[in-house]
C-alpha cells in the first residue's frame, strides 16, 4: 500500500512539472501575436496538445470534477486549434493529436498513475492561467523554446542496434496519404477518422507495448501529382514507421513504388486494385479488403444469374484511369469466367475529380439493345450524378457500385435529389452492415461515440478501424522490439484470426490480403443499406 501510494505521489509531482510548462504555453497561445509563423504555431499547438490533452482527459475521469469546466478548457483549445491551423488536413491533425492525448489522460487516473485529487488541482491551475493573460506567442516560439517544444524524443534501437524510423519509447507514427480537400475529400475524412477510433481505443489501454500509436495525416486531394509530395512529407518530414489508409488506385500507382523502394511498410489502403494485389506479393505492401475483381465478379453473377440480365445489356460506367481500369478488368473477368466473350461490354468514362457524365450518358443512348445495368466505378459525387442524368431517361436500370464509392456520401447525394434516386442502388461491401449487430461493428461504433460523438457510423471509417485492428494485432504480437522486418514476419505468418466480421482473417508468404469476402447492399427508399444477398 505505501508503495502504491509513493508511485501516485510520484507521478503526481511529474504530472504537475509537466503542467507548469503547459500553463505557459496555453496562456501564450491564448494570447499570442499573430505574427508568428504558421508552421512555428502548429509545431508548439501539436506539442501543447500532448500537455493540455492529459489535464483534459485526467478530469474527465473523475466523476466529481464538474463536466462545464472540462468542456470550457476543451472549447478553448479548439479555439487555438482552428486558429493556428492552416488547411482542414492540419485541424484534423491537430484535433487528433489532442483526443489522443485526452485518452492517455483517462488512461493515467483508470490505472492509478494519477489521482483525482491531482487531476483537479491541475485542471484548476489550468484555469486560473487562460483566465489571465500570459507572454506573447512570440516568446513562446523562440527558437530556442520551439527546439524544447518539439525536440523528437530519441527513436528506439532495433535488435541490430540501429534506430528505427517513426519509433520511440513513446509512440509509434503512421501515415496517411489521401484527399482532405477537393470532390473525394470524404474518402479520406471517413478513412482516417476509422484509423484514429482505432489507436484511440488502443491507446487508452496502453497502447502497444506502452507506445502510444499516432496517425500523421498528408492530403494529396485524389491526384496522383500531388501524392509523391504528400508521401515525401510523411517519410522525410514526419518520419513515419508505416503507411496505413492511403485512399485511391491513381495514386497508389504513385505511392506504392515510392514505399517499396524505401522498404515502408504499406498497409490497409482504401482500394481494391490490382496494382497492390502481384502475385507473389510484395513483401511491403499488405490490404486488408477484398479486391474489386472480386466485388465485380460478384456483382456480375448476381445481375446474370439472379436478375435474369443478359450480359450485353451490361454496361461499366468507371473513372478514366487506373481505378476505372481495375473495375472494369474485374467485369471483364467476371464476363469470361461465365463462358462468354467479353468483347463487347461497354465503357462508359468520365474525368477524375469531375462530375462531367454527358460523353457517358449520350454513349449510352446510342447501345442496341438498351442498357438494363450499370456497373459503377466511380467516386459519390460522379456516381449521383451519372444516376441523376440517367434514372427517368431508362426507368427500371438497376445500378450498382463498388465499396471505394463511399457509401454513406453516396445515399446523402442520392436523397437530396429524393428518394426515388436512392431506393434501389446497389452497393458491395468489403466490411458489414454498419447498422448491424457483430461484434466488430459494436466495438466500432461505441469507440466512434466515445473518440468522436456526434460522427454517424459509415462503411468508409469501419473499414479504416478494421485495417487499423488487423495491424494492431500485428504490432502486439512483434513485441517491444519492432522493426519493419520484424513486423513483416509476423504478418506473413498470422493466419485464421477472428476480429468478429463473421469470417476469418489471415496473410501468408503468398498471401497479403486478409479478406476475401464481399457484403451485398441496398438502399431503401429511407436512404439506408440493406442487406442484399448477391448469391
């Protein structure tokens, strides 16, 4: 019991030197000039976040520290947030950076490392700093304070001795390349924010090993010129261990070269494209989905076989590059797989990150016999649009989409336009039925509401917490001392666990993608999924 006791008296005194220093830097901030430079603001916000987050999420889990206080100090530093940061990507960063922080603060007072006696005494120190007013942010982010601030802690050393890039006693770093802006930036929105559910959760546990696990994010707006940059910036810049979630099959062309020849683990992006899919497989590239030739061929067998559609009145409707070109392979395959040339299926294309369908809809005109089913390809915004333009010119067509659409961005752009839009479409799925019962879509959604109240569950984040347990898993059983190497070989040897999707996961030596299995879907007339058997 006295030992008990010495342990939370000492970390308490740590706590409190710890506190200090943040009350100083959140009453600069608070009170900071606007003339300091917009990267030196978001370095101290970021570190500032690792100090205030603590105080937060410690008082948080004392039931008798009054809720309006935490929520004051919570408002507050949104309000520094919003102001240091420049772009959507940046806020989302920073914001999770804090929620992060908030979680390892709760953790501390669950597991007795510090009491609520503590926890009060420096949320109210807290208080009594923003309510004054402190030295300008100019002070603060001196060059010798902004060194102290965000100093890298030192990395740790593999077995060989060596550091290990993006690993420290404190934290593991992964990075995420995809769209925060421009028609997909919901793509990467949903996909981060189910990473973060994930090593959020993770994290107030202890994270791995006791390395709290950090999501760094690079917004390469869904076009393949801007992705080297956004990749350079995570592997140079932020010296990240991994890449987790990168959104998109165009950009992938460009991401996965560049990771192979750093030998950077690539793990769980958002597509289900060939090109991340060799056989063998590269060592450095692991997916958790099924691919689209698999979500294609199972679509094509439920229009011929269950809807009773002859295969020439099948058209592909698909994005004009490699993410087009992987779906349409997949139908293609599909086609020939059921004994039948696949010389005539029609492509319908449009332009990345447009919603211009008008060459695709007057191609459709022209077919002979009319068109029955639309195989889509495409992102939400272009797919509404393509299903607006066509739905009253061929009453009855059925149109389906693969997972990579965004389902939920999808039914939200289908109802504004009425539920007649809506009722009907067709969606595959790599994960289940967000609106179901298993046990990895409750885990989800309640993480969801604890990290991140008010987001509505969609298929895109739990898709992006799938992933992100599935490596997690990987990361527990590589032990404390991890390296890429090291990782790699766990992965290629886990086979036939059960996350509670309802089938079993596994990878192998020749075998880097975890699921294989696709969920059928509909909307109703309501705007929500619906289970659909596709067999």
């Amino acid at each position: 019991m006295c030992a008990d006791r010495s342990n939370v008296t000492l970390a308490s005194r740590r706590f409190a030197k710890t506190a200090r220093l943040t009350l100083f830097l959140f009453s600069a901030l608070l009170t900071g000039t606007p003339g300091a430079a917009a990267g030196d603001k978001t370095d101290v916000v970021r570190d500032l976040a690792g100090r205030v987050g603590p105080i937060v999420g410690s008082a948080s889990a004392c039931r008798d520290i009054a809720r309006p206080r935490i929520q004051v100090i919570t408002d507050k530093f949104a309000a520094v947030i919003k102001e240091a940061a420049t772009n959507e990507a940046e806020r989302s960063d920073l914001t999770q950076s804090f929620d992060r922080s908030v979680a390892e603060g709760r953790n501390a007072v669950t597991t007795g490392r510090i009491d609520c006696r503590s926890a009060d005494r420096q949320l109210a120190d807290l208080e009594r700093s923003i309510g004054g007013t402190g030295p300008s942010l100019a002070t603060v982010i001196a060059p010798s304070s902004a060194a102290a601030a965000t100093a890298p802690t030192a990395p740790v050393a593999s077995g060989g001795g060596s550091p290990v890039r993006g690993v420290t006693d404190q934290e593991i770093r992964f990075g995420i390349a995809a769209p925060f802006s421009g028609s997909a930036k919901e793509l990467g929105r949903q996909m981060k924010l189910g990473i973060d559910a994930a090593f959020n959760r993770a994290n107030e546990t202890g994270g791995v090993e006791g390395r709290m696990l950090k999501l760094i994010a690079a917004d390469d707006g869904y076009e393949p010129t801007r992705t080297a940059d956004a990749m350079k910036q995570l592997y140079e810049k932020d010296q990240v261990f991994g890449i987790i979630g990168n959104v998109g099959t165009p950009t992938a062309v460009v991401a996965v070269p560049y990771a192979l020849e750093r030998k950077l683990l690539f793990f769980g992006a958002f597509t289900g494209a060939n090109v991340l899919r060799h056989d063998p497989p590269d060592r450095y590239v692991f997916n958790y989905r099924a691919s689209y030739a698999e979500e294609t061929d199972a679509v094509v067998r439920y229009l011929v076989k269950l809807r009773r559609i002859p295969i020439r009145q099948i058209a592909v409707f698909a994005q004009q590059d490699t993410y087009g070109d992987s779906g349409f392979a997949g139908v293609s395959k599909a086609v020939r797989a059921l004994g039948v040339s696949d010389a005539a299926i029609v492509r319908l294309n449009y332009k990345r990150n447009t919603v211009d369908v008008d060459d695709a809809i007057n191609q459709l005109k022209l077919q002979k016999p009319p068109i029955k089913a639309v195989v889509m390809v495409a992102t939400y915004r272009a797919a509404a649009k393509f299903i607006e333009k066509t739905h009253d010119l061929f009453p009855g067509m059925l149109y389906s989409n693969v997972s990579f659409v965004g389902s939920t961005a999808l039914a939200d752009e289908l109802m504004l336009l009425g539920p007649r839009y809506a009722s009907g479409v067709i969606v595959t799925q790599v994960v289940p039925a967000v609106s179901g019962y298993s046990s990895i879509v409750l885990e989800y959604k309640n993480a969801l509401a604890k990290y991140f109240p008010g987001e509505a569950p969609d298929y895109v984040s739990l898709e992006g917490y799938v992933a992100a347990n599935v490596l997690i898993q990987g990361l527990k059983r590589a032990g404390p001392q991890l390296d890429t190497e090291k990782l790699i070989d766990i992965l290629e040897n886990t086979r036939n666990f059960d996350l509670g999707l309802g089938a079993n996961l596994g990878f192998g030596r020749a075998e880097h993608q975890a699921s294989h299995k696709i969920w059928g879907t509909a909307l109703d007339d309501n705007g929500k999924y619906q289970a659909l058997e596709l067999e």
